[in-house]
C-alpha cells in the first residue's frame, strides 16, 4: 500500500520445474493491480465515479452513501453500504478549530485478515500470519485544502494561488493558464466565508505582460455589503494581454499590501502569491491541448503523494459540549470522473442544442432574407365629385362603387375632402375629424368608407355636418395595400418512441408508442433490426427473445417512409 510506483511493470515468466515463491506470488498480484490501476489513473483520472453524497443524519451525524471513487494512484474505493458517522468521531476532528468548517476526505486503505497458523514457522518465532488482505476506505476530516487540485479539470487551463486563508475566511486568485497575444482576459478573485461579522479588505497587484487600463497595477478592494450573511462572492477584474508570444505573463502581489478587517481586528498575514500565464499566438483551446499531452506523464507519474478524496465541506458550530452541523457543502473541489455514460449523454445533449442554434441560425437568415425583398407600400388614389346644393345636417350621400385597382384582399382607405373652388390653387384639404373647422368656409361633413375585399372595391359615405351655402364638395381618396406575405412555418415531422431504452426479461412483451409531430398519419410500420432481437407486432406489441442482449426496435412512418426513430431495448436473464 505504501509504495504507489506502478513502473516498471514486471510479471512472472513460468516454466516446467521452476520452484514458485511467496515473492513469485506477490510478483504476480501487483502486476495485474499495477496495469489495472495505471490504466484507471490515465484514461478516467481520480475522483468519484458515481454515489457517495455526503447527507446530514442529524444536528450531529453525517452519512456517506453507497459509491465507487477512484484515487490519485488508480486504485478503486467502493463502499459497498452507508457509512453513518458522528462529526465529533471522526477521524480528524478537534486538531483545529472546532467551529468553522471541516472537509471530509476519503482515501484508501487496505488491511490485514483472518489470522492463521503459520504451519512452516520456526520455533521461537511468530507462528501466525494474516491469510488475506481486504480493501476498504478511511475516513476524514481536515481544515487543510488539498496539497495541489489534481483532480478538478479546471487545474488543466487556470491557475488559483491562495492569497489568504484563516478566520472563516479563504480568499483564492484565478487567472487562465493559456493567454492569447493582445487579447483581453479576466482575473478572477474568489472569496468564501463562514464567519458572522463584517469584513473588507484590499491589496496592490503587479501586472506583467498584462495591463488594466494603461497601468501595470490593479488595486484590489472588496467590501461585504451585507454584514452576517457569509457565503460566497467573486470579483472579476478585466485585464489585457500583450502583444508578445512565447513569455509567461505574471500577477504578483506586492508585498505588504494586504490589509483585512474582520470586525474591529485587522489582519496583514496574506501569502505572497503569483499567478503565472503562457502567452503565445495559439488560441486556449489548442494551448490546452498542447500542454496535456506534452507535461501528462510526468505530471501524472509525479503525483504519487498521499491525499484523499475531498468529498464533502462541513459547517459547523458548538453548541455547549456538542458539534452541530450547520450545513453539507457537497464536493468543494469538484472531484468527479466523467466516465463513458455521462459523457455519452452531455454529448447527445450538445449536439441536439447545437442543432437547435443552426436551426434558428437558419431562421434568423431567411427572416433577413424576406425583409430584404420586402415590397413598399403600393398605393391607388383618386377623387369623388359630390353635390351638396340643398343638402341640409344629417344627410348622408354615398359614393358609387370604386375599384381601386390593388387587387383582392384588404386594403386601408384614407379620405379628407375639400369645398370645389374648380382650380383654386388656395384650397384647404380637411382629413380626420373635420368638425374643429366648423365655420372656416361654412361647411362640415364626416366621411366613411366601406370596403369589399373579395371584390376589390370599396363606397364613399359623406354625411353633412354644416352647409352654408357650399355647392360642391371634392372627396380625395387614398388606397394602400401591404405587399409582404410571410410564410407560415413548415413543422419538421418527427416521431418520437416511448419508452426509451427500456429492460425487459427474456420472453416477457412490452407495448412501444410513438409520439408524432407535424403530422396526423398515424400509419406507422414497426420492426426489429437484429436477427433474434425478437418479433413486434404492427401495434407495437414486443416480445423479448430467449437470449440476453441489447437489441435495436425501429419505426417508420407509412405516408413519409424518410420519418424514422429507433430505440434500443435491453433483455436480461431474470435473477
């Protein structure tokens, strides 16, 4: 357990007559573990697989749930039940501060069983040896964060340096490990804390390669607006990159800038910190990768110190002689694998939002599209001669009907009308509501019109508010017609299957429905796609074969034979 070198690998070569030893034996053993275990460290990383959620049982106990971790050597921690603990019990508690909070970490242990008679003893020595050893776990806590993050995949492209931790209080600076030339970038300030009292602070940083404004200095002040709540905030501070490739740009803190108040009690005991950055002229994403694969193995072989699992950050407070837990902070350095099946389902899950963006990509240009080739307003005007000599209030005379020449369909009529003068060059035009003229030339009158659409015409309605003598009255007409005619959307037909990926026993039937969408033929076709996947019927009735396996069930649409779906249903032997 003690030695976590894996290389070189070295296995037993047998051969008739050889005479087998205990270390041929154990040759054997820590060949396989160490091929099996470099394998786990180099392809899935460390950190939890699935389960072990850390839940509070009560004001004083924790529980850590059924799950599979693997550490940093590759080797795998199972608990194969809940582990119920008290926090006081714990291995750990009380070698700090007692309130506040503590991580709880898991890491794993072997150890020595089944004691037994050693038949080839020799007299005057131990006559007993273990028979077996057993695999198993320890548990935790620590107020110590973990040596280096070798487990987050956020350790790959940024770099967090520490600038203080006590007092309920952790302040860490995070800056891109891979910088662009003269592109911009962000440090990141992140601050956590536990405590109940009013705190600030500030500090000076030392920029280079790296400019805020024109100035090689960042001045750096945080104050809590909200006194006695705690918790979590970030600061982020916009800096730019020089025009330069091939240097590691720096943010130093100067020295003896650092200056906190918690309270009425001030602290200047800040680590000296500095955040490092390779500039060059690739982008992040490549810089990335040229980094992994050219520093992973050392990287990797190198990490071969003890640490545990973080699994958990607990908050606690003393209440008399007893420890209560405030609250679960649940993976505080995201130590988890994305092992192939959460992997599989991000992926799907991008792609579809991917498609989802072309597609309104797509949308968004033929919108573009058809507000380019929109038309302007066509338009149609003309005039109505009226004879109003005689006409007295409250008479109404009407139009014949008027084509206006801009096809079917509806079409907005604007009137206003004027006293014939013949060819006055100073006549008034009346729109709207004509009576706030009353009196100017001793006629008023209101207009309407009415429109036939299907027929493309419309009639003139003049009523007679005032005449005083006026003889003839000239209604002009004005016709407007929008051209533009948008498309209703075409619905793309799909068929969705339910249930998907279902598990079934040999022999046993299950009824598949499918969901349609943009269309109502429900003529549908099912099928099985593997020989001896078993038969479905045309309801979609399905009957697991007699052998195990993962088979492929199909639907296609009967009026569009190109709208198609399948899902895959699992069968298993019964227990």
């Amino acid at each position: 357990m003690k030695n976590l070198k894996s290389f070189p690998f070295e296995r037993n070569r047998y051969f008739y007559g050889k005479l087998l030893s205990v270390e041929d034996f154990e040759t054997e053993q820590k060949y396989f573990n160490d091929k099996r275990r470099t394998i786990n460290r180099f392809l899935f990383g460390s950190g939890i697989v699935c389960g072990l959620n850390v839940v509070e049982v009560d004001d004083e106990s924790i529980s850590v749930e059924r799950g599979l971790a693997l550490d940093f050597a590759g080797r795998e921690i199972v608990l194969d039940e809940p582990a119920v603990r008290k926090i006081t019990e714990i291995e750990g508690y009380g070698n700090g501060q007692e309130e506040g909070y503590y991580y709880l970490c898991l890491e794993y242990q072997e150890e020595a069983t089944e004691l037994m008679h050693n038949v080839t003893g020799a007299a005057g020595r131990n006559s007993s040896e273990f028979n077996k050893y057993k695999e198993g776990y320890r548990l935790f806590v620590t107020q110590e964060e973990p040596e280096r993050e070798i487990y987050s995949p956020a350790r790959l492209y940024e770099e967090r340096r520490t600038v203080y931790q006590g007092q309920d209080l952790q302040i860490i600076q995070v800056l891109p490990k891979f910088l662009e030339m003269g592109k911009d970038t962000v440090l990141r300030v992140e601050i956590a804390y536990a405590g109940q009292q009013k705190f600030s602070f500030e500090y000076e940083l030392e920029l280079v390669f790296l400019t805020s404004g024109e100035s090689n200095k960042v001045h750096v002040v945080f104050q809590e607006n909200e006194p006695g709540k705690g918790g979590k905030y970030q600061l982020e501070i916009p800096l730019k990159t020089a025009c330069v490739s091939d240097v590691q740009a720096q943010v130093s803190m100067v020295r003896d800038s650092f200056r906190l108040q918690i309270g009425n009690r001030i602290y200047m005991d800040a680590k000296n910190c500095t955040n490092q950055a390779s500039i060059n002229n690739l982008d992040e994403y490549e810089a990335l990768q040229v980094q992994y694969y050219r520093t992973a193995m050392d990287y990797i072989v190198g990490n071969t110190f003890h640490q545990g699992i973080y699994l958990a950050k607990i908050y606690v407070v003393r209440a008399g002689n007893i420890c209560l837990i405030e609250r679960i902070e649940q993976l505080p350095f995201d130590q988890r694998i994305m092992h192939t099946e959460i992997s599989a389902a991000v992926l799907q899950k991008l792609v579809e939002d991917v498609r989802k963006l072309k597609e309104a990509k797509l949308q968004e240009k033929e919108d573009q599209k058809e507000k380019k080739e929109e038309k302007p307003l066509r338009a149609a005007y003309g005039e109505v001669l009226f004879d109003v000599c005689h006409m007295r209030p409250g008479e109404v005379l009407y139009s014949d009907e008027i084509v206006h020449g801009l096809g079917f369909g509806p079409v907005v009529i604007e009137l206003g009308y004027e006293i014939d003068h013949g060819f006055d060059s100073d006549a008034r035009i009346l729109f709207g509501d004509a009576s706030m003229f009353q009196g100017q030339d001793g006629f008023a009158a209101s207009l309407g019109a009415r429109l036939m659409p299907a027929e493309g015409r419309f009639e003139i309605g003049l009523k007679i508010v005032k005449n005083d003598g006026a003889r003839q009255v000239r209604v002009h007409w004005t016709a407007l017609r929008n051209e533009v005619r948008r498309p209703e959307p075409v619905k793309k037909k799909r068929i969705f299957i339910q249930p998907d990926n279902p598990n079934v026993f040999v022999g046993d039937s299950l009824v598949f429905t499918a969901t349609l969408e943009g269309f109502t033929d429900d003529r549908l076709k099912w099928s099985v796609k593997d020989r001896d996947g078993g038969v479905i019927d045309k309801t979609g009735k399905y009957t697991a074969p007699e052998t195990e396996g993962i088979y492929q069930i199909a639907v296609s649409s009967v009026a569009y034979p190109e709208v198609q779906a399948s899902t895959f249903v699992i069968v298993r032997e019964r227990e």
